[in-house]
C-alpha cells in the first residue's frame, strides 16, 4: 500500500480479506454468517486474506473457505505463533498458504496489499481497529479498494450510529461515511463490494467555511 493518493484504480475483486473476532460471539448467527461469507467466497472464485487463526470466526471462515474449495491465504505475526488457545495452536495449519511476518503493524499492511476489498464480520477490538485503520487509509486515499460491514444480528448498529453522529457532528464528511458499505445478507455484500466505484474525494479535513 503506497501513500500515494488514488495512485491506483478500484480494482477488480478476486482477493477479499476478511476481519473478525477470535472469539465465536455468542449468538449462532456469527458462526453461520462466517461460514457462509466463507462458502460464498469460495463457490465465486474469491480468495480469501484474513488473519491466520484457527480460532474463533477467523477460524470458521477460513474452514468453510476451503471446505468448498476455496483458496485461503493467512497472514499472523511471528508473536501469535505457537501461542496456543484451548491447547492448540492458534496459527491455522490447514490452510492454502500462510504468511508469517515481523509484526502487527506489518500484517495489516500484508494483507492490505495482498486483498482488492475488505468485508468485517462481528468482532472485537482487533476487528475494530482493523476496519478502522482501512477505513482511514481509504479516507486518505491510500487505496480505492471497498469496505463492508456485515452487520449480523444487529451487532454493529451502535457502530454504525456513531458513524452518523460523526458525520451529523461535523467530524466526519458523508462521502467519507459512504466509504463503509454495509449490509446483513453476505451474498448482497459482496455483490456491493464487486460493484463499488470508488469516488473522487476532496480533502479529508473541512475547511472552516464548509463548518
Ligand atoms: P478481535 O476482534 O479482538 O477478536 O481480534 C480479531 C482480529 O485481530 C483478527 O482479524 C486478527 O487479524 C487479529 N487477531 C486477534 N487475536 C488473534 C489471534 N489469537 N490469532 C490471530 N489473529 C488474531
């Protein structure tokens, strides 16, 4: 990812990256979504880029991905690996290729570059700060590349009503806000992450006069 702004087109979608929690929530519903979004990517040819974990949702979409055939590509940093959960490690073993590389900041940066969209499944503060970071990143027009919330069972409404209050506050401009599409069916999403059209955005900060 250079920070060169719009240095590059939206491009084609065929790697999607993936972040979600390490943990499986409490509700079937996150389960299903990942495994769904997981079968989904697979069955259109999709790559799926997410973080390396066997655990949690990270750990249902990437099964789910390759039990239907799919191709999975994991990135973790060397701290994660060998450091196990229930007694297993939490690095997944089983799939396609994964990366292992010096840090956290370097694995966001990783998978950035490898993917050609971003969907966030339920999570928690990894998740969080992952859509955020490539949210920002779009903002400045670092890349052109789409971003969707899955917003399962209503778990990200309070986050997307703070998006709003951002934008009816003043600290954040609603072109900016509609770089986050959102949806709750996985197969509608993604059709929008195939369909989106980056737009031209104006500086990021608000002159006082637009105030
Ligand atoms: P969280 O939403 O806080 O559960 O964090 C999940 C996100 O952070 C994932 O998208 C991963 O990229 C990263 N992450 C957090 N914990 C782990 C772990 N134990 N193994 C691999 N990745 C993790």
């Amino acid at each position: 990812m250079t920070e060169n702004r719009h240095s590059e087109p939206t491009p084609d979608l065929s790697r999607v990256c993936v972040f979600c929690g390490a943990n499986p929530g409490g509700r079937d519903e996150y389960r299903e979504s990942a495994a769904r979004l997981g079968v989904l990517l697979a069955r259109r040819g999709l790559e799926l880029v997410y973080g390396g974990g066997n655990i949690g949702l990270m750990g249902v979409v990437a099964d789910a991905c390759l039990e239907a055939g799919g191709r999975v590509i994991g990135v973790i940093p060397e701290s994660l690996v060998g450091r196990e959960v229930a007694g297993a490690p939490v690095e997944h073993d089983g799939i396609t290729r994964l990366e292992i590389v010096d840090s956290m900041h370097t694995r966001k940066a990783r998978m950035a570059e490898l993917s050609d969209g971003f969907i966030a499944l339920p999570g928690g503060f990894g998740t969080f700060e992952e859509l955020f970071e490539i949210l920002t990143w779009a903002q400045l027009g670092f890349h052109r590349k789409p971003i969707g919330l899955l917003d399962v069972a209503d778990y990200y409404a309070p986050l997307l009503s703070l998006c709003d209050h951002a934008v009816a506050e003043g600290f954040l401009r609603p072109e900016h806000r509609a770089l986050l599409l959102d949806g709750k069916d996985p197969a509608a999403l993604l059709d929008d992450l195939t369909c989106f059209q980056s737009p031209d955005l104006k500086a990021w900060v608000r002159t006082e006069r637009e105030l």
